[in-house]
C-alpha cells in the first residue's frame, strides 16, 4: 500500500504483553510504549496499587493514545467464570467485570475486553446462558457510562478452551446480545484462527458485523512443538503458524470486506510475547518490521 497503515487503523500494542509484568518494569515498558510514536493505541490491564493507577492516568492522558481495557488477565488469573453454572461464581465474575468498567473509565479508555469462561459439552447450553446473562448485565452497566464491552474470540479446546469459541458460535452469541445491548462486539485476533481451525477470511466474513476491535499475532498448533497453545510467540518462531504471509493475508481480507476506514479506524494491537529467553524491546521490533513488510506488499487496487 502507498498510503500509510496509520490512515486505516490504530496501531496499538498490549502492554502486559509486549513486556511481561514478572520480567520489566511497569512504569518504565509503559513509558516507552507512550513515548513511541508508531503507537496509537495502548491495551492495559487492572492496576491493584492506587498510586500507580493515578501515575497510569497521568501519562495516558498525556500520550494522545486510544486506550483499551483488557480484563482478560484479571478472570485466567483468578479462575473466575462468567459462564459458570454455579450462580453466586457467575455472579462474582459479573461483578469484577463490572469493577473493570469504573477502572476502565477511570483510565480514559471507552471500553473492555473479556472472554469467556470453560464450560463442558454435556452443559454448553446452560453455560451459554449463563454467559450471556452476564455478558447482557455488563453491557447494560457499561452503557451508563457511554462505554463498550467486546468479547475476545478464543479457542474452544485447544489451550483455553473457552465457550466461546468458533466464529459461527460467537456470531449466535453476538446476536443475541445485540437484541438487547447494542453496545456489545467482538474481537478478533489473527493468533486465534489457527487455534479455531479457522482462516481469516472465514472469520472476518463470519463475523464482520459485530467486530469492533483486532488483534495480530502468532501460534504454534503443532502438538509436542515448542510454543505449543495460546502462548503469542514472535512472527517467524519455530513451527509457528503465521508470518508476513499470514498477516498479509488478512490485511487483504480486512481490506476487501471494508475494514480500511479512515474516519472511524479500528484499533489493530499486536498481541506478542516474548519468551523467556527473549528480549521485549527486540519482539516488539520485529513485530513491526513484519507488519510493515506485509503492509508494502498489499496491492493498492
């Protein structure tokens, strides 16, 4: 493309992900992160220390960046279950969620991100109704604050094996909440179509109504291999499922079905970590390279 990827979408990136919280510093990963102008947008998480929220703030407000919530850290650290059969569980992960929206609000950011949780298939139907419960009863919060909810699509049984899910599933689901929420959409992450058997253009058609928000990355689906499952390994690691060629791939299907969109752009984050013996500020690097190389080799017609 000639024209810049920064006219169609938000670059973003996901904090607690381009650089592990265990690994580096939390100010200094999220200043460098605001202070890089290929940067749009910026995915954060919950923030359990009330002085380094306020500090969050005032950099954020300070940077001119989008900033997303993500609460997907907060439920697989706990356990905790937005479709959990058991009711006063069910009603617990409503109520974190419904925290995340005030400190997402808090923060500046006019959303959240979630997923869901595991369920078995002899109760599906019940966890489908349990999570759509929650998930409608969240929207309705989030709406008296002017804000969104997404529901990030993940794998149903390969490492997170959550409800939802394979993308026809999620559009069911999608629509039932829209007849009562329309402040409700899903996001897509490149990473996750190998983990669903999916390819992007199945995914972006399927579910192009209701998506709100994109992420790209990686996955290794070789059983046995290093990296194996939901793990966001870099572009090119061994085995691994997508590189340039995947990504340009789905640049061309965002494209076609009408994702390129210079007055309202998505954000679009790269969801990459880096492994233990691997340096953050080199797999964020190399994350860009290959977004700018597959970007160069999308046709302009």
């Amino acid at each position: 493309m000639k024209e810049s990827i920064h006219k169609f979408f938000k670059m973003g990136t996901i904090h607690w992900m381009s650089y592990p919280p265990a690994r580096y510093d939390y100010m200094e990963s999220l200043h460098k992160l605001l202070a890089d102008d290929f940067f749009e947008a910026i995915e954060i998480t919950k923030i359990d220390d009330d002085k380094l929220r306020k500090k969050t703030k005032d950099l954020l407000a300070q940077s001119h960046m989008t900033v997303c919530y993500g609460a997907q850290p907060t439920l697989l650290s706990s356990g905790l279950n937005p479709n959990d059969l058991d009711e006063d569980k069910r009603a617990y992960a409503e109520k974190v969620l419904i925290e995340a929206v005030d400190e997402a609000k808090y923060l500046g950011s006019k959303g959240i991100a979630f997923l869901a949780g595991k369920w078995t298939e002899e109760t599906k139907d019940q966890n489908y109704s349990q999570l759509l419960k929650t998930t409608v009863h969240v929207c309705q919060y989030a709406a008296t604050k002017d804000m969104t909810v997404n529901l990030e699509v993940f794998d149903y049984d390969l490492d997170k094996a959550v409800l939802i899910g394979p993308a026809p599933y999620a559009a069911k689901f999608a629509q039932d909440v829209r007849r009562e929420c329309d402040n409700f959409g899903l996001l897509v992450d490149l990473s996750h179509f190998p983990t669903t058997y999916e390819s992007s253009k199945f995914v972006i058609q399927t579910l192009k109504p209701y998506i709100n928000h994109l992420h790209i990355g990686n996955a290794v689906v070789k059983e046995g291999y290093p990296g194996y499952g939901d793990k966001h390994p870099r572009f090119g690691y061994p085995n691994s499922a997508n590189d340039t060629e995947e990504l340009l791939g789905f640049f061309k299907v965002l494209k076609a079905e009408g994702f390129f969109r210079q007055d309202h752009p998505y954000v679009l984050s790269m969801e990459v970590m880096p492994t233990s013996d691997e340096d953050a500020d080199i797999i964020v690097a190399n994350t860009k390279r290959v977004i700018h190389r597959a970007w160069a080799l999308l046709e302009d017609e």
